[in-house]
C-alpha cells in the first residue's frame, strides 16, 4: 500500500470501509497519516470510523482537523454536522450543515440533514425550509416528503403537510410511518374516517406496531367505536405493555364505556409505569372526584 498514490490508497481505504473491512480502512488512514499528518481525506475517513465505533471525541477532533486542512470540501462539514448532532451540539451541528449547503447547494442530502438538525433543536419553520429544499432537489425521496410533512403539518400548515404525506405514500405505499403521520394529521383535521382509513392500513402492514393499534384506538375513540377502540388498545399494550400513554387512552375508552373500575385501574398502572404523568393525573382525579373520592 505504501508504495501506490495517496489518492488511490484513500479511494482503497473508502471502498474497504463500504464493504465494512473497517479494521483495513483505518490501517490505511493511519499509514497514510504516519508520512502526512494533515492529509485531510484520511483525517476525514479514520474520524468517521472513530464515529462509527462511538468515540464521538476523536470524530470530532479528527473531522474538524481535516476541515482545517481543507476547508472548502462539503463532505468533511456535513460529517462533523452528523458528529456534533450525535453529540447533542445541535446549534454548532446546524453551522456546520449550512456550510456544507454553501459549499454544495445542489446535494439534497445536505438539504436534508440541515432540516433534521433544525428539527432536532425544535426549529420547525426552518427545518419545514431545509426539508422543502431537499424534496425540490429530489422530488421522489418518500422519507424526505415524510419529514417534510412532519414539519408543515408542525408549524401549522396542516392541508400541506397531508399533501406531503399522500406524495410519500404514492411513491412508497407501504411506508407505515407515512400513514401513521397522515393519520396523526387527518386526525389533526378532524377528519376521523380517513384517519382510520390510514390507522388500519398501517395495522395490516405492520400487525405488531404497538404505536399503529394506539392510533387506531384514538381515531376509533373519536368516532364513539369504543367496543373497537378497547380491542385496539389491548393489541397494542399486549405487543408494549409499558407505554404509559396506551393505558391512560384504554382507561379513557374503559371510563367512557361505562366500566368504571378497569379505567380507574389503567389511570393507576400509567401513573406506575410514568410517575407524574400530567394527563394520567388528571384522568385519575376526574374518575375518583366523580366518585367522591380524593387521590391517595
């Protein structure tokens, strides 16, 4: 390896790191780095290994020499966006997602991470931007529409998040977290019905998504159809008996259908498994305050 051209060593070590000879890439990078310290590809790669095995400090130190070195290559800013998003540095994380899109505006994916950067830091309207600049870049990415619509629907552009939504699922039709957002937002809507259109769509390509029964039980809730809404929440607290949200929506459907006792008893076990539950708290009080009752 020694005796061949840098570049063709570094385009060696990327291959071998494609094909998940991790060992061999960074041997590569270290050999390299072992004549020039500052070749930033190699920086660039073994930093990127280092990240891969969860050494976050070394990525970063290694991505961000390579950036010194060569500052006008997007890759290396999008990698270190990625390293200090890991991190939970997501303002820095988003500086260094902005330059890769300077430096390359016309790559989605750069687009597109710079919006999860935003999503992750709770920056909706900014992230509703980046993932729009991602779908006009590659109008037939199904997971770029999904986010897309995750963040219209956020920001209050309801009407446009569900188009994003349906643009995702006809390119992808059996994409269940795509039907569980467009039911989250139909739903959102108060379009009921069509909630539950997607709500069962996504239980019969996912029969054991604990998270597709609880959506159904809500939208099935909505409509009044709480023999079916029950049946919904025990499918789903049978596939994950420790989400708290599930039992305190089963109490509500038990409460409202006359059983009492069993709601009082689902309120108590949501409360067990999430201690300080706003919403399981007050479901409790109601039922035991209707009771003439004062929680324990």
């Amino acid at each position: 390896m020694t005796t061949i051209p840098v570049q063709q060593a570094i385009a060696l070590a990327i291959q071998q790191s494609k094909d998940g000879q991790f060992f061999e890439a960074e041997k590569i990078c270290r050999q390299i780095l072992s004549q020039d310290p500052n070749q930033p590809a190699a920086l660039h790669l073994l930093g990127m290994l280092a990240h891969r095995a969860g050494n976050i400090p070394a990525a970063l130190e290694l991505v961000s020499h390579a950036i010194e070195r060569d500052p006008s290559t997007s890759i290396y800013h999008q990698d270190l966006g990625i390293v200090l998003a890991d991190a939970g540095r997501l303002e820095e994380a988003i500086q260094s997602f902005t330059r890769a899109v300077e430096l390359e505006p016309q790559l989605a994916h750069s687009h597109y991470n710079l919006g999860y950067a935003y999503e992750k830091a709770g920056r909706w309207s900014q992230a509703a931007q980046s993932y729009q600049n991602a779908v006009s870049l590659s109008p037939e990415n199904s997971l770029f529409l999904h986010n897309l619509g995750i963040a219209l629907r956020l920001t209050g552009r309801l009407d446009e998040g569900i188009e994003a939504f349906q643009r995702a699922l006809a390119l992808r039709p059996n994409y269940v977290d795509a039907l569980l957002s467009l039911g989250n937002a139909l739903r959102q809507r108060g379009d009921a019905d069509a909630a539950i259109s997607a709500y069962q769509s996504a239980v019969a390509l996912a029969p054991n998504s604990a998270d597709a029964h609880n959506n159904l039980g809500n939208a099935l809730q909505d409509k009044g159809r709480l023999a079916e809404a029950i049946d919904a929440y025990r499918k789903a607290m049978a596939l994950r008996p420790d989400m708290p949200g599930t039992h305190t929506n089963l109490g509500n459907a038990l409460w409202a259908a006359g059983s009492r006792d069993e709601a009082i008893a689902e309120f108590r076990q949501a409360l067990s498994l999430r201690p300080g539950d706003a919403e399981a708290e007050r479901c409790l009080a109601n039922a035991l305050h209707s009771r003439g009752q004062e929680p324990a």
